[in-house]
C-alpha cells in the first residue's frame, strides 16, 4: 500500500506532517513506535497510539486498563510557583497492583491532578517520573506550576496514560478510550479509533426509531441508543451518534461518529 502523509501530535512534543506506511493505523506494532496517547489524523478520523493487555476486538471499544495510580499523596518536599518537577509520598496502596511500586516513566502520558490548598487546584501532564517501591517519588510536569506548594499540607493525585494497556471485555466502571483498528494482541502497540466514523457492535434498538441518533457506550463496549427512560443506559459513557440509517429506514451498519476523545 502506498505511503501517506498525516498529522501527528506527540504529548510533550507538539504537532507535525509525517510520511506514514499505507497500512497506519490498520495494523499492530511490535516494537513501540510513538508514545502513548499520540494522535493521528486522517481527514475526519483521529487515532490515538495504544498498548494491547489481551486481545483488542474491533467490535467493541477498549477499555482504560487501571485506576489511579496515585491517591491523594502529600507533597514531599516544599516548591515555589514556576517549577518543573514535584516530589509526591507514593503509600504502599498506590501503584497499579496497589503495592506501593511504580516503575520509571510509567505515568507518562498521563496527569498529577495537584492541590495546593492555599491558591486554586492545578493538572499538569507528566512526560517523567522515578521508579518507586512505597517513599518518595519525583514527576516532571509539561508545564511549570502556577502555585507553590508545601510539604506534608498539600496533596495531589496522578493517573497513567489512559492508553496505557488498554483492556477488552466487560468492566462497567472502566472507560471506553477508542475502538481498536486491530486485533492487537498482548504487549502489541496498536491505534484506537477516537474522533470520527466507525463502528462497534450495536444493540438491536440503536438508531432504530425516529429522533434516536445518540448513542452510548454499554459495559461490554458495544453500544446501545441513549434512552432516558432506561436506567442501564441513561448514565453510560456518550459513544457519540448515528450518521446514516438502511436504505428502508432500518438500522443499517450502523455508521457511527464517535466522539471519544
């Protein structure tokens, strides 16, 4: 397949054109390409750059692997407003096995929500951060703090990249962050679709009936239509809506634009 040019955003690094290979993003990474939560842009499809824990179905949406990483910690050492780097207490509950251990750059990607208690809460990205087993661990932000903060009075919290192992199957409290273009396997780099037309397997009364275009995310990551009257469904993840029905007026594919992301 013959190459193309698309727009891609690093975290951390900014924009730019590359020149891709014909099959991106329609195929699976053995070696890691990009970092985690990159974005690429095809016309009115955008994908962001995953890592497989299982096998990914394109069939459904892919959910975020783990949950913080990081629970309200103290603030480990004191530092004035314009910095570039925080120093967090990680307990021994924190970390991904809530065993108090966090590998080096393993939160890259993803965000130190930080409040300092005595000026407004502030979210950095992280783009570094030192390995960990329960004690003191140190994170560089993307952007210098607005704040200072104290040691020991205020606190923060921090999340992974939500593109970070990301998992298939059913977990109702786990957000959908893409529909895989690949059936990626475990510890494969693959992209997920997350801004534009695509399509996950839907349930029988999606886009089915007159004004009934919205369409969301069930716990599986099929999708079902937005029915207010349904308990089960009226507080689901927003999947985005249905573009084009059967040419009777049925269901059709359906072909939906996600707006994920």
């Amino acid at each position: 397949m013959a190459n193309k040019t698309a727009r891609i955003f690093i975290p951390g690094v900014g924009e730019s054109f590359v020149n891709i290979g014909g099959g991106t993003p329609y195929e699976q990474d053995t070696v890691q390409k990009y970092p985690f939560g990159t974005i690429l842009s095809l016309g009115l499809q955008k994908f962001a750059y995953a890592l497989a824990n299982g096998t990914q179905n394109p069939d459904l949406g892919s959910h975020i692997a783990a949950g913080q990483h990081v629970s309200y910690a103290t603030i480990a050492a004191s530092a004035a407003a314009g910095v570039s780097s925080l120093t967090l207490d990680v307990a021994g509950t924190d970390g991904e096995a809530g065993d108090g251990v966090i590998a080096a750059n393993e939160l890259v990607g993803g965000y130190i929500l930080v409040f300092p208690h005595s000026s407004n809460t502030f979210m950095r990205q992280i783009v570094s951060n030192t390995a960990v087993s329960t004690g003191e661990m140190t994170v560089t932000l993307d952007s210098p703090t607005p704040a200072a903060v104290v040691v020991d009075v205020s606190h923060c919290e921090c999340m992974a990249s939500p593109f970070r192992k990301v998992i298939s199957g059913n977990y109702p409290k786990q957000a959908i962050v893409g529909i895989p273009t690949y059936p990626a396997t475990t510890g494969k780099y693959f992209w997920l679709l997350v801004d534009g037309v695509g399509w996950a397997s839907p349930q029988a009364e999606v886009g089915e009936a007159d004004h009934d275009l919205q369409v969301v995310f069930r716990h599986d990551g099929s999708i079902d239509e937005h029915d207010y009257s349904d308990a089960y469904v009226t507080k689901q993840q927003h999947a985005g809506y249905v573009l084009t029905h059967a040419p009777a007026g049925t269901q059709g594919a359906p072909f939906v634009k996600f707006s994920i992301w």
